[in-house]
C-alpha cells in the first residue's frame, strides 16, 4: 500500500486511464476525502480507498483504477459509505 503521509491537501486525483477524479482534501485513516466539486450547488464529499492509490509523486495521487470505474461507484454507492468508495 501507498504511504497516504505523502498525500497533501488539494493534489490532484487522477485514474489509471490518465483522467482527472478530482482533488484531495483530506485523508481519514484508510481513505481520501475528495473536494467537493460543486459547494454551492450541494456537490458531496467522495471518498476513495487508500488501497486504491497506485503511487503518489510528482504532486498527484495515481490510482489503480480507470476514472469511470470510480465516478461509477459514487453513482451506485450509498450515501454515506464509510468502507468504500460513496458518498457523504
């Protein structure tokens, strides 16, 4: 598993397919909370499993998994999955 002490605040997210998730906001103990994309419209925080992180360098976290197999989980997760990925 990738040391999540490398991740800091505002890193970009990006899939193994080489496209955007999103961005870090936090990481709480075996997960990433992403940034809410769209605050004012009621955008949710999402949040991904640390052992989803492929590698962390170069100011981006890398994961394991293509962006639409992870924006894919937010849509069918529940909302308020701590386990998995989803939504809160």
């Amino acid at each position: 598993m990738t040391n999540t002490d490398q991740i800091k605040t505002d890193m970009p997210v990006i899939g193994s397919d080489g496209r955007s998730v999103g961005s870090v906001d936090s990481v709480e103990g075996g997960r990433i909370k992403l940034n809410r994309k769209d605050p004012q419209a009621g955008g949710v925080h999402h949040y991904i499993p640390s052992d989803w992180v492929e590698s962390v360098g170069g100011n981006e976290v890398r994961l394991n998994k293509i962006s639409g197999d992870v924006t894919a989980e937010w849509e069918e997760g529940p909302e308020d999955s701590s386990a998995q990925a989803g939504n809160a």
